[in-house]
C-alpha cells in the first residue's frame, strides 16, 4: 500500500495472519520491521519472515500478529531523515486506522537488519511511548546517533524499559560498534537478550 499524506508518500507492505478474515472481532499486536540499505520492503518477505511466521502461528507456537514492512527508500539529506517522522506521525496512526491492530506501546513492536536495526535503535528508544519491544538485527547504528545512544538510555523510566532482542554476526563489519551499544544497554540497566553467531553482514547471515 502507500500513505499518500506523507511527504513523500509512505509505501509499506503487510503482513496478516492467517485467521484475520475470519476472527473479524479480534485485534492483533503489530510488529514494524525494517529492511537495509539498498534494499525494499520486499527484503524480509523474500527471505523467508512470512513463511516462518506463517508456521509458528499454525503450529501453535506463535500467538497471530500484524506486521507492516515500511519502505525506506531514501538514503540521503533531510528526506532520509523524515522517514522517522513518516513512520510514527503518518503511518503508525494510519494502520491503527485501518486495520485491526492492538494500538498501545505493550502491543507495538520495531526491529529491523542493518540500516533498518538502525532505525529500530533511534526509534525503540526515543520513542518508547510507542513501542515496548525492539529487535536489533546485524545493527549498523545510523550516521550521527553513536554519541547519543547513552542519553537515550538514560531517559527510559523504569515503567518504560523495552524489550530488547540483539544480534550480529562475529564478521560482521559493524561488530564492534554493536559490542559498544551491549555495553551503554548493560551499564544503564537496559536487560536484553544478545546473541553473537557465525556470520558477516549479509543476507546469507
């Protein structure tokens, strides 16, 4: 779909569990995930999160969920910088509009791989009225941002702390600056869940 009151439009992809048709009184939690650099909102489907997903629901081992991949197709100058504001301010309240989603913080998620992670970090944190749950994939840390995680950090109240899933591949070019966002999370009293595998950044990983 696209968010054509937005400047420029929002494109975004969604994911509906396989129940929504049918359970039409049921409203679902929402995860945004988020694709790299030079890639499209395409990039998560193609590498398998809706099959996964799909089984996990079925199988029972998931609880059904909603998950829109934005588009951000823009890398540089202001306009890059506005897909933030276009994705809280525009695009957040139109889902919660549109379809049957569960629209508070404890049931709103972010995450994303590489620039995408990035995204999720800036926002999981800065705006945790929003979300309650972030999820750092192979983390690039956006231009600008690596003097201001710990601020960040040190602002989330108590009754605010997120949940935080986080991983990276041992190549992965990115490793140290994401071993230096563990510590700043570790040092501030920020729990997390980090895993550090076999693997560089790259969709094989």
């Amino acid at each position: 779909g696209t968010l054509e009151t937005t400047d420029p439009p929002q494109e975004y992809r969604i994911y509906l569990p396989p129940c929504y048709d049918e359970l039409t009184e049921k409203r679902y939690p929402i995860l945004y995930l988020l694709h790299g650099q030079t890639y499209t909102s395409d990039q998560w489907i193609r590498i398998g999160a809706v099959d996964a997903l799909d089984q996990l629901i079925l199988s029972g081992i998931s609880q059904p969920f909603i998950i829109v991949f934005p588009n951000d197709r823009y890398w540089v100058g202001p306009i890059a910088n506005g897909f933030g504001e276009r994705l809280t301010d525009g695009l957040i309240p139109f889902v919660d509009e549109t379809y049957r989603t569960i629209a508070d913080r404890k049931h709103r998620a972010i995450g994303g791989m590489s620039r995408g992670s990035g995204w999720a970090l800036r926002l999981g944190l800065t705006r945790s009225d929003l979300f309650s749950i972030i999820g750092l994939h192979s983390l690039a840390v956006l231009q600008g941002d690596s003097s201001k995680i710990e601020r960040w950090t040190e602002k989330i109240t108590s009754s605010s702390l997120p949940t935080i899933f986080m991983d990276i591949g041992e190549s992965d070019q990115e490793v140290d600056m994401a071993l230096n966002v563990v510590d700043i999370f570790t040092q501030n009293g920020i729990p997390l869940e980090w895993h550090l595998y076999t693997g560089a950044h790259a969709e094989e990983y």
